[in-house]
C-alpha cells in the first residue's frame, strides 16, 4: 500500500517540474498595440522565455546566444498576464534553472512581476539600447539637438555606462546638473529613470558573467507574434478574435504546433 504525504488526498496529481533547455535561463517582456473593435488600441503583453548558450572565444567575455525561443502573449491586464508568463517559465524549466536572468526596458508593471514570480535568485537587467536612449535623450535636453557636442557628450557617457563606470556617469550628471537648481522636466524625468535603475546596469559585470544585455528576443516576439500578422494595413479585430489570434501565433512561433493543435482540433477516427 502507497502511504500519501500528509494533506494530500487520493486522487490528486503532482507536477512535474519541467527540465530547462539549458543552465542559464532568460525571461524577456513587453507589450505590442493591437487595435479592437469598439476598444482601441490595446495593449499586447508578450513573454519570451529563451535558453541561454555561452562559449568562450579567447576574449575577456563570453558569447552569449539565445537559442529555443517560445512566446506566450495575449490581451491581458499585468496580474493575469503575470500567471500567463509563470506558466510558460514553468513549461521551460525555469524553477529548476541554475540561474534566470530577466532582461526588458523599464516598464513598473514587468519589474513587478519579476519580484513577483522570479526574486530573490533572477539576475535584472535593464536593456541596454533602452539605457543608452535615455542617454540621448538627457544630450539633447542638455544641450540642442543639432550641436556636435551633444553627440559627443553622449557617446562619452555611453562609453562609460558600457565600461560599468556609473559612478563617473553620475559625477559628470552632477556636474551639468548641481543640486538646489530646478530641472526641466526630460532632464528630471531621465535622471530619475537612470537613478531607479542603476542596479539593472552595471553591463560590464552582466557581460562577464554571460548574461545577455539586450531583450532583442521579445520585441522580435512583438514583430513576429502581434505586428506581422495584427497590424496590417485596416485591420481591426473582436477581442475574441484578436485573443485567440495570439494564442496560435504564439503556439505556431513556439514551435508546437505539432504537439498542441491535435488537442485544440481532434481529428475523428474514421470507422
């Protein structure tokens, strides 16, 4: 006779934890418009889970690849998507990875589900072409977008946020921005941005370590999953419609079709 542990009753099932696709996981989201019929323009929220693949070269830091992309996306608001997203990390083997790492811009409603589902043992990062965007946008409040030396001031600090050199970016942010001294608001709105950030930032160490900086994953999702296929010219969609669009654009670019199409479309047996 099989003793069941205690509070568990017959009948009931136990998940399986699913094995990751490699050590090293990364978990990628954002959002893509959609327009609805009767709604607007709504917003997508898509998750890419990837496997994390790194060989060294002779330099100073891994090459990191992305491989075994999958997708989950749907019109949800940020608490249901945050199950929808945990469901497919849990489908990849996230719970069981040696290490996640998540990469996106700044968005709160994401960072909250990363604390949510994924702290204490994620690594965050924030993307870093959405960084160094806030680096020109700061060079061309600070100084006229046309001039020269707007250019070469932000390529400076870019150089710098690459080398993890924050410190010296914040003395040179200080400098041109001294404390008591209003602030137009893009220089304040970005400094803010760059401060509540700073921790998600320090690419050198992420880059030694064989993380990946760059959430290219999840906007090729939103490209693939919701543009190419939602956003073509005059196209409006039911929310039905649109719902169950994402759901078998994210299943067909996940590569499952094969495996969930049967159980959505059983095929009759023939007598």
């Amino acid at each position: 006779m099989v003793r069941l542990p205690a509070g568990v009753s017959e009948g009931e099932v136990w998940r399986a934890i699913a094995e990751p696709d490699s050590a090293q996981m990364a978990v990628a989201m954002d959002g893509g418009m959609v327009n609805i019929r009767g709604e607007g323009w709504k917003e997508a929220k898509i998750v890419a889970v990837s496997a994390v693949e790194t060989r060294e070269e002779g330099s100073a830091e891994p090459v990191v690849k992305l491989t075994r992309t999958s997708y989950r996306a749907g019109l949800w608001e940020a608490a249901r998507f945050a199950n929808q997203q945990w469901a497919e990390g849990c489908r990849r083997g996230l719970e069981k990875a040696q290490r996640v790492v998540c990469v996106s811009d700044g968005a709160a409603w994401i960072w909250a589900i990363v604390a949510m589902c994924y702290a204490p043992r994620c690594i965050e990062i924030l993307d870093w072409w959405h960084a160094v965007q806030k680096l020109w946008e700061l060079a061309f409040a600070l100084w006229n977008q046309e001039e020269q030396h707007s250019h070469a001031w932000a390529e400076e600090q870019k150089a710098l946020l690459w080398a993890g050199n924050l410190r010296q970016l914040c003395r040179e942010l200080r400098r041109l921005c001294p404390r008591g001294e209003p602030l137009p608001d893009k220089i304040r709105l970005a400094l803010g941005y760059l401060f509540h950030h700073r921790w998600r930032m320090r690419y050198a160490q992420f880059r030694q370590a064989g993380c990946p900086i760059g959430s290219g994953s999840v906007e090729a999702g939103c490209k693939v999953v919701v543009q190419e296929r939602m956003k073509q010219a005059g196209m409006r969609w039911s929310r039905a419609g649109a719902q169950a669009m994402l759901a078998l654009r994210s299943i067909l670019l996940s590569e499952r079709w094969q495996e969930v199409w049967p159980t959505l479309a059983p095929v009759p047996k023939l007598a």
